[in-house]
C-alpha cells in the first residue's frame, strides 16, 4: 500500500481511498518503468512504495533533488492529462553514462547526447508504464514522446493555466544496484488524478450505491509491484495480463430423455500403416508442382561487411562519418537469400551497376 498522511485540506479535495488509490495506481506504473530500466541497464532496479501527499502549488519543491531537471509526460489516448517527474541532474547523468558504457560520469551541464539519451530512457520507461495502465484499465493507453523541461520553467510549464491551487506531489525511493541510492518525485494535477482514480475504481465493479465505489486490487499486480514486501524489487519481470471480466456461470441443464438413454458404441483396434513395407509406393512430385515453387520470389541481398557500435557512437554519427567494417579491402562479399548466406562473390561493374561474380557456392558444411 502507499504511505501518505491525509491532513484536513487533502480531504476536502481526495479522500482517503481515493490517496491509496492513486499510490496503487502509480506502484504498478513506475513498477513497469522500473522494468524498463532493468533491461536496459541490465542491472536489478528497485522502487519502493510512493509517499502521497496533496500540497498547494507554490509549495511544490525539489530542494533535495537540485540540480535538477524535469520531465513532462502528456497523455493522449484512453487518458488525458499530464504528469511531471523532476529527477536529480547527478542520478540522470549516472543513468545515461551506465547505458553508454562510459567508464567515468561525465561533470557539468547535459549535453546534447546525454539528453538524447536521456529522451530514449524516458520514452522507454514511461511506454511501459503507459501499457501497464492500459493493462490495468482494460484500455488502451498512449502518450506523447516525454518532453525534457527545464528546472526554471517548471512552474510555468505545468502549474500555470489550471484551475486547481493544489497538486498531487509522490515520492518515490529509487535504487539501481551498484549505481545510485536516491528518489524522485512525480507530480499530478487534482483532475488528472481524480480521473485515474475513478478509471481504476469502475474497472470490474459493480456498486448498487454510485458514490461509494469499491477498489478492486489485482492480486498479480500487489505481488509484483505494490509496496507490501519491504523492499520490492522490479526486475525484469513484466505485468501480467489483465484478467477476463467475471462472467456469470452458465445456466445448467437438466439431461434429455434421449441423453439418458445408453447407446452402443463399436470399438476397434486402431492399426498404422507400415511404412517399412517394400510395396508400399509414393508418388513422384509433379512437375507442375514444382513450377509454382519455382515462381516464389527471393530477396538477395550482399553484405560487404558489419560493425558492432555502442549507443553513443551511433549518436555521434553525423555527415561524413566513417565506419570501419569487420572485413579487408578485397575480401569476398556474403550473397545473402533471405537471411541465409548461399554464396560468396567479388563485386563487378557491368554498365553503370553493381554486380557480383560468384566465386564459392556454399553448402551444407560451409554455413
């Protein structure tokens, strides 16, 4: 369950319920994200539960973060509202420098690859955590690339423009294992969060009283991803399916008089074809037959060579950039059918063209 403390202002504007709620909904959200990270990383990640708090906008804060920056998160399908998570400069930069293998973490300002990566790590994280709650609605859910904001426009990108004075601010302890021990925070319009409540509140339930809705909590999602273990950890294990609406039990029927009534059933001794036996004759293929195969169209490709490249080096690639190939100048090149290599050759120019002449056909042994 989440950990919050409901003061006198944060119930006039979200009950009780409707706070462990949204901590439930964002455990299974940032559980998947966590995922996400795992695998990129290849590291054991851990989210443990969120602390909810309903605060004034102006008291939004994120001293113990800073430097900082934010990330804004719009969805557009099946959701509409937006959510902004605000992380620690020093823990992104650890994050992007584990996924591009650099051996020191870089100081100073993100550059223009780190926030690049920084963009890809995010659009992972947060598609997973999208298709969680899609999961977990029943519905589909998209979002929109997340946007990188910078920390001095932070009030007037997300704040400014709503009709609320109050936000739902969730912090979240955040562990990568041999990386860093921190937190973040995710922050959350009162609309935004009263729609994410109620979505989770009428999903396979049924009230005879609409104003007292129940909330339902999936038993595989409070095993993977809620905060009942004391430290939970998001692996690489992925959400479970949704389950199938409950259906009510099929009508039973009583037996027919001509269902009672016993019937013969002749039984015999199932016997095979023996396939040993010399009479035994197939047929020829027919060359009709083998006219249609022979019409199937390929796909050949020649490969003259590959290169294995970190993330970074791929980012850095710009016009005029050289790639250094795993073969000699010279060397045979591969003739690839449809994925299968069949055959090595020199390339040729016949007219204004490319070709290959084959110089080694490959067989079975040769692959």
């Amino acid at each position: 369950m989440s950990t919050s403390k409901t003061t006198k202002i944060e119930a006039e504007i979200l009950t009780g319920i409707e706070i462990d709620t949204i901590g439930e909904i964002l455990n299974i959200s940032m559980g998947a994200a966590a995922t996400a990270i795992a695998t990129l990383l290849n590291k054991q990640v851990s989210i443990t539960t969120p602390v909810v708090n309903v605060i004034k906008n102006t008291e939004f804060e994120y001293k113990q973060l800073e430097p900082a920056i934010g990330v804004e998160i719009n969805y557009i399908d099946g959701l509409h509202g937006a959510n902004l998570m605000v992380m620690s400069i020093a823990d992104v930069k650890a994050i992007v420098s584990s996924l591009l293998r650099e051996t020191e973490i870089s100081q100073g300002e993100l550059d223009e690859i780190h926030i690049s990566a920084l963009g890809e790590i995010m659009n992972q994280m947060m598609g997973s955590a999208s298709t969680a709650l899609a999961t977990f609605f029943d519905k589909s859910v998209n979002i929109s690339p997340p946007r990188i904001v910078d920390p001095d426009t932070f009030y007037d990108d997300f704040f400014k423009g709503s009709t609320d004075d109050h936000i739902v601010s969730v912090c979240f302890k955040f562990v990568i294992d041999g990386l860093i021990d921190s937190q973040f925070l995710t922050a959350l319009p009162i609309a935004f969060t009263k729609e994410l409540v109620f979505n989770a509140m009428n999903f396979g339930t049924s009230t005879s009283d609409e104003d007292t809705p129940v909330f339902e909590s999936k038993d595989s999602y409070r095993n993977n991803v809620t905060g009942h273990n004391q430290n939970p950890i998001f692996a690489i294990d992925v959400p479970k399916q949704s389950e199938k609406p409950r259906q009510s039990p099929p009508l039973r029927r009583e037996p027919t008089q001509k269902s009672k009534e016993r019937q013969n059933i002749s039984v015999q001794k199932l016997q095979f074809n023996n396939f040993d036996d010399e009479s035994f004759e197939y047929d020829e293929p027919d060359s009709m037959n083998l006219d249609l195969v022979m019409g199937v169209e390929l796909t050949v490709s020649v490969e003259i060579g590959r290169a294995k490249k970190q993330v970074k080096d791929v980012l850095n690639i710009t016009k005029g950039s050289i790639i250094e190939l795993d073969k000699q100048a010279g060397d045979p090149v591969d003739i690839i059918v449809n994925g299968q290599l069949i055959a090595k050759g020199d390339v040729v120019v016949i007219d204004d063209n490319f070709g290959i002449r084959i110089t080694e056909v490959m067989n079975g042994r040769n692959y």
